[in-house]
C-alpha cells in the first residue's frame, strides 16, 4: 500500500534520480530519470511530484496510485475513478469528481466563498437557480421614505382575492401622505367588503413583503411590457368582473403553478420571446373552456413574473399529479428550451430541476 506522504519525500530528495516513479509504480519514468539524471531535469520533475503529491487530495492519490475502487464522491455519491476523480477535494476525507468540483470551483469564482459546509454545498450542487436581475424601467428612479408607514391590513380569510405574479412599478402615496416610488411583486389583490382593495406584494427597494391601498397607487407601470396604467383601478377591478379580462385571470388561478413553472423556464435567462409565449399560450387554450381573447392573453403572459421560490413551490404542487400530466409539463418545458439553439445554462439548470422535482428522467419521446 502506497503512502501519500512517503512519495512526496521521496520525490523531494531522491528525484533526482527518479526513486517516486518506481515507487509509484511508473517504471518507465523511473528508468527515463535514471538515464538522464546528469541533465537535471529528472530534478526539477521530482520538485514538482514533490509539490504535486503534497497538494493531491488524499482520496485522488488513492485511486489513481492504490487502485481503490470503493471510494465516493462526497456529495453526488458516485464512484471515484481515475477518469473522473478531482484532483482537489472538499475538506478532508471529502474526495471530489471532477463535475461536482467544478461547480463548487464556479460559484467560489461568483461570490468569493471558498469553504462550504455540507448543506451549503448539496444546495450549490442541486442547483439553486437564483431570482434574475429586475428589468430596467422608463424611470429607473426608486424612492422609499426612511421612516416609511408599514401599513398592515387584517383581512378575513374568505375574501375574494386573485394571484396576479406580476412586476411593477407604483408611485404610492401613503396614509401620512409621503409619496414613494417602488417596484413590486404583486402576489395577490384583495377586495375587502366595503368595496375596497388591498394588495399584497413583495417591496424590492425594502426586500420584504408590504400592503398597499390600490386607492392610494397614482400610477402603475408594467415593468416587463412598459405599459403605463394611469387609472390603476380599473385595471384591477375588471379582474373580478365577467369581462375578457376577468377570464383570462380565472384560468390564470386554475393554473398558476403550471404557468409559473413554463414562464420561470422561458424567462431564465432574462427573456420571454414570442416562440416561448407562443407556447404558453397554447397550453393555456387547450386547458380552457372558455374564447379567451388572444391579444389579452398574451399580453398577461407577458406580465407574469416568477421568483425562483415560487418556482419550487410550483415544482412540489405539481410533484403530485399523475405521471402523465408531469411528463407534458416537463415536455413543454423542453419545447420552450428547445426554442433557442443555444440554451441558456440557466434554462438548462431548470429543466433539469424539474426533471428532479417531478420524479421524471426524461421527457415523453
């Protein structure tokens, strides 16, 4: 049995003469550094093996040299051979393939961390997918007051409300009368019994959750289509009504996470083209029972906005379903990716966690 530490010495004071490569079992190199040991440069190798062997993980030695076939990667399990074993490891008894490795080595690279612990690793190797960068508004001007009013409605739980997953920007006047101006995730709209509405949204200048008044938002802005809504109320209220509108919306809570699901894969990597809408909205006339209209329709997915968690969210509720219906989202999903001949890794990485997360290895043939 080899020792790691033993050929590292040796290397360092008998390199010269090429003693690491026999004992290391490479007798040719052993014998090629003994007919040249008078140029040198059978020393200058024996530095580096020494530098080398020092800095291997001790499970990468292992392999290659003690021919171990019974070690793992850390993190995906998969067995450690001399093809795919890293020269580097996690920590210590935490040998690496070289796939796993290269991940961890990428995100270090993004956000400068280089130690990890176990958890935080199988989240990077898993594939976090992380929320994209907001698009760029007419205005690009953000204003929150420093001593902002927190306005927290209680609200029964059987009111009618609607999900709507979509981003704007409001310019808002709050109940002490100071103006802001904000993007946000709208998550729900509320009607409350006296004919008033509240929406629910996640606050990105505050990164937290707030309330608003819809009485109170002067103006509206689609941040993903540019529409500018100077009567936001009426762009709200006709969603409980029987109008167009009122329907699509419908169809849109019906099928939330399915939508959420296809629109995070199309906006991966940072747009929702026409094929990829294209798409989206069939599914959506298939599924309805109802003439929607499709300049509206496809106006609403363009609106649609989806975090990553919502992403996973979607992704668990839809675990659920039969096998059948799981294999034509992730069929969707592929035709989506499939739109761009050259897929994004990020719309790549969300296949394959949909994959992961529906229990399906591939998509129907």
């Amino acid at each position: 049995m080899k020792n790691k530490s033993n050929a590292a010495v040796l290397a360092f004071f008998l390199g010269g003469f090429g003693i690491q490569k026999f004992y290391l079992g490479e007798t040719v190199k052993g014998i090629l550094s003994l007919l040249f040991f008078w140029t040198f440069i059978p020393s200058f190798v024996g530095l580096y093996d020494c530098i080398k062997l020092s800095r291997m993980s001790k499970e990468c030695f292992e392999v290659k040299y003690n021919k171990n076939q019974n070690l793992k990667c850390a993190t995906c399990k998969s067995k450690l051979t001399k093809i795919n074993v890293s020269f580097w490891s996690f920590g210590v008894d935490k040998g690496a393939c070289k796939t796993c490795f290269q991940k961890i080595r990428n995100h270090s690279k993004e956000t400068g961390k280089y130690e990890f612990e176990d958890d935080e690793l199988q989240k990077i190797l898993n594939g976090v997918i992380k929320n994209r960068p907001l698009p760029k508004t007419n205005k690009n001007t953000f204003y929150v007051p420093e001593e902002e009013t927190i306005e927290d409605f209680e609200l029964p739980q059987d009111l009618d409300s609607i999900k709507l997953n979509s981003l704007a920007q409001i310019t808002y006047i709050d109940s002490k009368g100071q103006k802001s101006e904000r993007r946000i995730t709208i998550l729900s709209v509320s009607q409350t019994l006296n004919d008033n509405y509240i929406i629910k949204a996640y606050c990105h200048e505050k990164k937290s959750q707030r309330t608003f008044r819809l009485e109170r938002i002067q103006q509206l802005t689609d941040i993903e289509t540019g529409e500018i809504f100077e009567n936001p109320n009426q762009y709200f209220i006709e969603r409980f009504q029987d109008s167009p509108i009122g329907m699509i919306t419908k169809i849109f809570q019906e099928l939330e996470s399915e939508i959420l699901i296809l629109t995070f894969v199309a906006r991966a990597d940072g747009y929702l083209r026409a094929k990829e809408r294209a798409i989206i909205m069939n599914f959506i006339i298939d599924k309805s029972n109802s003439d929607l209209d499709k300049e509206l329709l496809e106006d609403e997915i363009r609106r649609t906005y989806c975090e990553s968690q919502d992403f996973r969210d979607s992704l668990k509720k839809m675990s659920y379903e039969t096998v059948e219906y799981r294999t034509q989202i992730l069929d969707l999903s592929t035709d989506i990716v499939n739109t761009d001949k050259n897929p994004d890794p990020m719309e790549l990485g969300a296949l394959e966690l949909i994959k992961r997360d529906l229990k399906l290895k591939k998509a129907s043939a």
